[in-house]
C-alpha cells in the first residue's frame, strides 16, 4: 500500500504519495467506515490527461462531431490538428 501524508499549511497544503509531491490535486477528502482501510480520494487537475483505453470511451456521436477539432499524437504528447 501506498505512504499517504498531508501537510497543510493554513490555506495551503501538500499531498505525498510514497514521498513524491502529487501535483494539481485540487482537494481531497478521507472516508474511513468502521472496520475497513481508510480510503483517500484525490481531484486533480487534468488538463493534459491521455487515457489509454481502446473501447473505453465511446466515439464521438455525428451530430457533436463539427463542435471538435482533432488532435494528432507524437510519442511524446498530443498536438492540436491545424485549423483549416
């Protein structure tokens, strides 16, 4: 199991996981029902997210589809499409 710390600072905190700063976490919250592993949830900011996941999320559908523009991928990161 993961080394879960939280270290506030007034307003301000931090959250380390394993002794690694976890950036962008927006909020977090604890929930520890009787008899069972405290669990940790974390919001973060996503604005460079990539899921992996063929299937995992569905196609776009037609009628939404002129309201995006697509992206090309590199190995390293995506890239937005030329506008044209």
């Amino acid at each position: 199991m993961a080394k879960i710390e939280i270290k506030t600072e007034g307003v301000k905190g931090k959250v380390l996981v394993d002794g690694k700063e976890m950036p962008g976490v927006r909020s977090y919250s604890v929930h520890h029902d009787a008899g069972s592993i405290p669990m940790v949830r974390l919001d973060l900011i996503g604005t460079d997210l990539f899921i992996d996941g063929n299937g995992f999320i569905p196609a776009l559908p037609e009628v939404f589809k002129s309201f995006y523009r697509p992206i090309e991928t590199t190995d390293e990161f995506p890239v937005e499409a030329p506008k044209k």
